[in-house]
C-alpha cells in the first residue's frame, strides 16, 4: 500500500496543448484580415520575417521565443489564406457580371454536385411573394454568352431551377438560359447575410430558371469521378433516412449527417441560430460518433 500511496502522491506532469495556441494564432489572422484591410504581400511579408527570426533563434538553442515567432507566421499564413479567399478573384469570374437586380443571361457550367430538391416552406403571412419549391444545383461556370459569341468565364455559381429536377449527374455539362443575379445583401440588422456567406464560399452569382427545360445538358459527366461517388453516397444517404426516419424528424438527421439544411423548418433553424446552436447541424466527428454508436 505504502508504494502505491507514494506513487499517487507525485504530482502529475502538466499537460501541454501547443495546436490550441496555433488554433488562436489562425483565427487572430483571418480576423486582422478581414476587418483590418492588410494586402496579402505584407502578410507574406510578416511570415517570411517571422520564419526567419524563428531559424535564428532555434539555432542559438533559444526555443521559447522562438515558439512565439512560430505562431506570428501561422497567423500571418492564416491572414493570407483568408484575404485570397476574400478578397481576390479571377477577372473574368462570373461574380463580376452579376447585379443585385437581375438580368437575363446564358451561361455554360459544369455541375459540381447532384441536383437537390428544395420543398416549399410553410405558408407565412409576412412574406410578400409565394414561395414555390425548387432544385438547387452548384455550378462551377466555363463561359458566358456575350451577343452571338461565348465569352470565357469562370468561378461558382448556384443554380436555380423551378420544380424538381433530377436527371443531372456530377460533372455534366451544361448550358442555361436564366436570370443571373448576386446574392442579397444584408438589409435589416440581426438578419442573415447571405452575401457574406456566398462570399465565404466563392459563390458570388445566382441563376435562376423557371423550369427544367432552360438546363440543356451538353455532354455527360463520369459517373466514376470522385466527387460524383460522394455525391452518390451522399444521394443514397438521404433515401435511406427519409425511408427509415418519420418525416418530422428526417429533415433534421438530414442536416446533421448530410449537411441538407434545406429540408429544415425555417422556425426551427431561426430557433438554432437564436440560441447559437446553429454548428449542431454541421457535420463533425461528434456526429460521426454517434452514427458509430
């Protein structure tokens, strides 16, 4: 007994988390980024000083500064990370011809991802327009007509098209006859800023089309590329759960395991977004766990 009391006397070692540190150096750099206007050469600029100074100083065996100039350049990556994702695109990127009022517009595409089915959402005194449901399709854009020629275009874009559509497949080929518009900017305070999020996600254009007939498929995509496997997988997914899972509670496992938000009553998601429980419908490993589960 005596050892073991000994043994459990002794002071336990102090853990060390060091990712935690690097975790509050990148988010300290894509903030400083984003409200503080830094051009990506200075930040470029701050991390090869920093990496510098840290070569120095661990060669003289001094390790403790030297950690900190090790977080300085992993913030100042982070800050350039985040000003490429925000603030540069590509001159000919389909963002650049889209207004907030829409304007007709042909583009060619290829779709990134199945069609997805957007149901109607219940009736709402307050909205002005009847809502109707509709299909949701990510586009990665190719070109753009300009007269009688096609002009080359590139960058991301949401396609909308009225009803339901299902006979697309990852990577197909695409040509639209549309409205192309730029996402709605935030007008009330405490409201969501959908320009923000489109922004975040290098999605700066809409199209929207009436009905299925204005999508023409021009060639075939394969049915073997990696991101239409997952997109098989995911499509098989969401079947299964509507067949195995009452209706009422469908759409919210679908959220969780799928990432499909849209099938999300729009009090509930304001309930999750309220109470600031809105990362309860991402995909993480604690869902993972209790898929395993």
């Amino acid at each position: 007994m005596m050892p073991t009391q000994a043994r459990s006397s002794q002071p336990r070692p102090r853990q060390r988390h060091p990712l935690l540190l690097v975790l509050v150096a990148i988010a300290a750099g894509m903030v400083a980024d984003r409200y503080l206007g830094v051009t990506i050469e200075a930040w470029f600029l701050v991390a090869a000083a920093a990496l510098t100074v840290w070569c120095v100083l661990h060669c003289t065996r001094r390790d403790r500064p030297a950690q900190a100039f090790v977080l300085v350049a992993a913030g100042a990556v982070a800050g350039a990370w985040h000003h490429d994702r925000w603030h540069l695109f590509a001159v000919d990127d389909i963002g650049r011809y889209a207004d907030v009022d829409a304007e007709p517009a042909s583009v060619e595409a290829v779709t990134q991802s199945l069609p997805r089915y957007v149901p109607v959402p219940p009736y709402d005194v307050m909205r002005i327009v009847p809502a109707e449901d509709s299909t949701r399709v990510e586009l990665a854009v190719t070109a753009i007509r300009d007269g009688d020629a096609w002009r080359p275009c590139s960058g991301k874009a949401l396609l909308f098209v009225g009803g339901k559509m299902d006979d697309l497949a990852v990577g197909t080929r695409v040509r639209v006859f549309g409205q192309i518009v730029a996402p709605r900017p935030l007008h009330n305070p405490g409201e969501f800023d959908f320009a923000a999020h489109s922004r975040g996600d290098r999605t700066l254009a809409r199209v929207a089309v009436a009905q299925a007939a204005s999508v023409i498929a021009i060639d075939e995509g394969s049915a073997w590329s990696v991101s239409a496997v997952f997109e098989q997988v995911r499509r098989r997914g969401h079947e299964i759960l509507w067949q195995h899972i009452d209706a009422e509670q469908a759409g919210l496992a679908a959220a969780v395991l799928l990432g499909e938000r849209e099938y999300i009553d729009s009090d509930v998601m304001a309930a999750y977004v309220g109470t600031g429980a809105v990362h309860l419908l991402s995909i993480s490993g604690l869902h993972l766990g209790i898929l395993a589960g």
